[in-house]
C-alpha cells in the first residue's frame, strides 16, 4: 500500500501562467495589428495588461483600497462576441440581457480581489474620466475556468471602459 498523501484539493494540472501568458502576448500581439482602434497612446504594462487609452480623463490615478465607478462592455478578441455588460441596451443588441439584472454603473475596490486581476493593473494606468479599451491576458482573466459558456478557457478579453471616477 503507498503512503502518498491524498490531496482533495488537487484535481488536476497546475496551471502554467507564465506559459499563458507568452502565449496570450502573442495573440494580443496579433490582435493589435490589425485592430482598428482610435487612441491617444497605448500601455503595455508589465503585467501583460494593454490599456488603450481613447479619451484622457484628469486627476489622481486609482490605488488600492481606491473604489472605482466604470461602465464597461466585456468581449472576445477572438470574434469580437460580448460576454457581458453594464449597459442594457448593449446586454439586448447582443441577446446577452438577463430579466432581474439591474443595469448600472458598476464599482469596485481595486485590489480587494472582487474583479478578474487584470482590472486592478489596468485601472491603475487610468484616470477619471477617461474612456479606453483594456486587453486583458487569460492569467489574470479567467484562465481556464469554463464556468461561463460566453467565455472560453485560457480566452484574452477585451473591455471597452468609461471610467466614470473614485472615492
């Protein structure tokens, strides 16, 4: 009989982010190049977060603990397909609208760990008021979570933002 140690918790692979991620800087890569999105400038922050900056709001940037007010449409780089919304009339265009949903502007706390990791990297390049698009590499997205069947495993998103503002 073996003496291993059973571990409940371990259900499969250890997931390889920094393999995830070189693979999604090469999709993102990909995807800029033919993208067509107007901007004042671009972020590449080291995290793999790319922040597209379209409109340049003023202000102090947010920080931990910062609570941020956005409206955002969340979708594929893949087919451009939306997964999710703030906006109601986007959540009906898209046949993505759920009855009881109230549609507002959403906040957080940046870094209390409520939102995918790649919102805490990208809103700390952003200030109030600015409107950009957020490319967010699946490691700190989903990985490779299928629990939403509009998401796939391991899938780079993108989040067209209004950063409304802070408290």
């Amino acid at each position: 009989m073996a003496c291993e140690p059973n571990n409940p918790f371990q259900t499969g692979p250890v997931y390889d982010e920094a393999g995830n991620l070189a693979i999604d800087r090469e999709k993102i890569d990909a995807y800029l190049d033919t993208a067509r999105i107007d901007s004042l400038y671009r972020i590449h922050d080291p995290s793999g977060v790319v922040v597209i900056v379209q409109e340049e709001g003023t202000g102090t940037r947010p920080t931990s603990g910062t609570v941020v007010y956005s409206d955002y449409v969340g979708s594929l780089i893949t087919d451009g397909s939306v997964f999710d919304t703030t906006i109601e009339q986007v959540a009906i265009d898209n046949d993505i609208w759920v009855e009881n949903r109230v549609y507002t502007i959403f906040s957080f706390v940046v870094g209390s760990g409520n939102v995918i990791r790649g919102w805490d990297f990208g809103f700390r390049r952003l200030r109030p008021g600015s409107k950009a698009v957020m490319i967010i590499p699946s490691p700190l997205a989903y990985r490779d979570q299928t629990s939403n069947a509009r998401i796939p495993a391991n899938s780079v998103l993108r989040f067209d933002i209004d950063f409304y503002g802070i408290d």
